[in-house]
C-alpha cells in the first residue's frame, strides 16, 4: 500500500512539474494586428502592406516579411527632408520602448513588388513576420484597392 502511495505521489509531482513548465513559455512574443495590402493604382508598380506590431520582448526587431501576394518585399520607411519627401529602405526596424511597431502610410511601410495574379480586392493575404528573437508570426491581410482603407501608396 505505501508503495503504491509513493508511485501515486511521485505521478501527481511529476504531472505538476509539467504542468508548470508548459506554462512558462520563455520564448519573445509577438502579435500582428490591422494587416492591409493596398494594390497599386497602375498594374505592374508596388503594393503596400500596413500592419501593427507589439512585442513583449524588449529590444525586438522586424527584420524582413513574405507575403504570398507579391514575389518580394522590403521594408521601407517614408522621409521629408525640407520641402521633399521620398523613401529609404529599411534594413530592420526596431520595435518602440512601449513594444509597438507601426507600419502606416506616411511612414513605415512594407512595398510589396511582383504582385501576385488572382490577389484582387476583398481577397485576403498571408503575411509572415520575421523576426530578430521571436519566431515567426503569421497574420492574415485583407487586400484593398488603391485609397482604400490605410489609404492609397500613389507615388511608389
């Protein structure tokens, strides 16, 4: 009887130590949220993607994104020096101290080449995230015409 006492106790501590490390998942975080592509006015020019991103890992950084909507895409960031605007790529983006990173039109963006045939408006995008120290994270983006939604990536 106290042996099988011991089997039954040793069993429950050993499920509760298991238990205890399934929830202590060290690995960074991160979670996608408001992922757009906007196809470009004329065939043939660049999509964008827009997306939000937050962190609960400190010093996190988006290194790059893969879509199965376009061929390639790069990270960039919009820039006004004086009375000119333009664009210059990225080749990380580090997440703010609060754990957000935002790609929104006017600023950071992801400029989507190739784009796909068949990705047409309302249909709906997968977006892989790549980063530094969290795996990687997928979101799905709903695809929107030129001015729609995150507004529209005329000049690129």
């Amino acid at each position: 009887m106290l042996k099988t006492m011991r089997k039954s106790h040793s069993r429950a501590a050993m499920l509760g130590i298991l238990a205890l490390l399934a929830g202590c998942d060290r690995s960074p975080k991160v979670e996608a949220a408001d992922a757009v592509i906007t196809l470009p006015a004329l065939a043939g020019q660049p999509g964008a993607a827009y997306f939000r991103l937050e962190s609960r890992a400190p010093g996190e950084r988006l290194l790059r994104i893969e879509t199965d909507a376009a061929t390639r895409a790069e990270l960039h960031e919009t820039m006004t020096k004086g009375n000119m605007a333009g664009m210059a790529p990225l080749a990380s983006a580090p997440f703010d101290a609060d754990g957000k990173l935002d790609f929104q039109p006017g600023g950071r963006h992801a400029m989507l080449f190739g784009i796909k045939p068949g990705f047409a408006v309302g249909a709906k995008a997968k977006i892989v995230f790549h980063f530094e120290k969290a795996p990687p994270v997928t979101a799905i983006a709903e695809v929107r015409g030129p001015g729609q939604g995150h507004a529209d990536h005329a000049g690129h």
